[in-house]
C-alpha cells in the first residue's frame, strides 16, 4: 500500500509504501531503497545496510563518518544509536528523501554527533579532504548508481577524504553491467586495496576501500573481532568475514596485502 508521494523539482519523485508491518522508500520506481520494521524501528532490516557496518572490522572507533545518500535513514540512525562516539554528517540532494526520512523513518533531529545535509553529496567529497575517518557511499536513484558517485575523479576524492588509515565504503550492483568498470575505477584510486563483500541475498556487492596504513587483517583475529562485534551488536559479522575471505583469496592469510 503506497500512502506517500512528493517530488521536488529536478528529483525523482519520493514514495512510501507498506507490507506486512514493513515500510518501504522508493524513488521514482518499485525498487526498494530502503526499509524500517515498524515494531525495530532502529534494526538494520537489509542486509546491504548490516554489511556496510563491516567497516567496524578494520576501523573500531572512528571519530568522524560521512554518509552520502541518505535513503530512509537506516545506517543514519543506527551509527547515532550505536556509535555514541563518532560524529556522523549525512549528504543527501532531494530534500523530500530528508522530510520522509524524518517524518516516516523516525530519523532523529541533528544534535551534536548528528548532521544532516542537503546538498550534493560528490561535491562535499571534493570539498573536505582529510576530515573523515570513514565514508560511506550509497547514492542511487531510480535505476542505478548516480554517475557522479561513480567516476574516477569522485574515487580518487573519496581516498583523498580519508584520514590516513581511514576505510571507504561503497554499494554497488554486482548485476550491473558496470560493476567490473567500478570495481576497477576504485581499485585503481585506491591503489588495488580493495575488498569484495557480496550480499547472501541479492544483488549488492560492498566494497571496503583502505587508505594507507592499511590494517593487519588475517584470519585468526578479524574471527575474533568479528565475534566480539556480533555479540554487541547482533549483526552477522562472522559472516561476513567468512564470505569475504572466500571472496579475496590472496596467497597468504592476510586480506589486505
């Protein structure tokens, strides 16, 4: 049942829909663009969001996040809820994503460990290098992935915005035929250290992207770790480094070489 729709000039037109106690953000077409159970509103109900979190893995207690493209406000509230130590500033260009996010998605107001922005999100990538200890990046529109979220320059911009030993994160399409020009874009911003994390479910494929000093990341601890974060936060970390291992083989235990 869709109950919301507005369109902001130059946007494509926001929607809300509803099913089986689940509420739904699109944009300008069925696809879902993000998801709140209304009885755990604060949960991270796709798995994509819940794999994005896997940053925790190589960069524990970050200071600063920057999220570009806010969708529904899913990784937003949860970073605000779980992270009470890091400062999170969110990009997102149509305002209506921003007013249903708040009005639908129990987004909280800004405070001071929560900013959000509506504005260009590639531009404030330019605009404000060495300042984030993470990024995450997750800008789609009706059909794939917004083109300025993905060139080369906006790449090398996403490396130069990290502190040193920062990690970015991004959503991609592996059904999209792009996907292997991406990958390779940001493999080569990111001089190859690069990690594929695929979704068990669809389609998505996260790509953790480090700036050097990159972290010792071999099998024994990260399992470790992965342990730990799962019993804090209740995600599949262990997962997850399972898949990416059988996703990064390299020659030796190490991930990141």
């Amino acid at each position: 049942m869709n109950f919301f729709r507005r369109r902001s000039p130059g946007h494509a037109p926001v929607e809300i829909s509803e099913r089986n106690d689940t509420r739904f953000l699109h944009l300008g077409g069925p696809a879902v663009q993000s998801a709140m159970r209304i009885k755990e509103p604060y949960a991270l109900d796709l798995e994509y969001t819940r794999a994005m979190m896997a940053f925790l893995l190589f960069c524990r207690e970050p200071e600063d996040i920057a999220l570009i493209g806010l969708g529904g406000g899913s990784i937003a509230k949860y970073i605000h809820r779980h992270l009470p130590e890091s400062r999170l500033t969110a990009l997102e260009i149509n305002p209506e994503v921003v007013a249903a996010a708040r009005a639908y998605f129990m987004l909280p107001q800004d405070d001071e460990r929560l900013s959000v922005i509506t504005g260009d999100g590639a531009a404030f990538v330019h605009e404000n290098p060495d300042s984030q200890d993470v990024l995450l990046v997750d800008g789609y529109d009706a059909k794939r992935i917004v083109d300025a979220l993905a060139s080369p320059e906006f790449y090398r911009a996403c490396k130069a915005m990290l502190r040193p030993g920062g990690v970015a994160v991004f959503n991609l399409w592996g059904s999209d035929e792009y996907y292997p020009r991406y990958f390779d874009r940001l493999a080569r911003a990111f001089g190859e250290h690069v990690l594929q994390l695929p979704a068990e479910k669809k389609g998505n494929i996260i790509v953790f992207a480090f700036r050097k000093p990159l972290p010792i990341v071999t099998m024994a601890p990260l399992l470790r770790e992965a342990h730990r974060l799962e019993a804090e936060l209740g995600l599949e970390f262990e997962a997850f480094v399972t898949r990416m291992r059988n996703w990064n083989p390299t020659s030796t235990d190490n991930f990141i070489v």
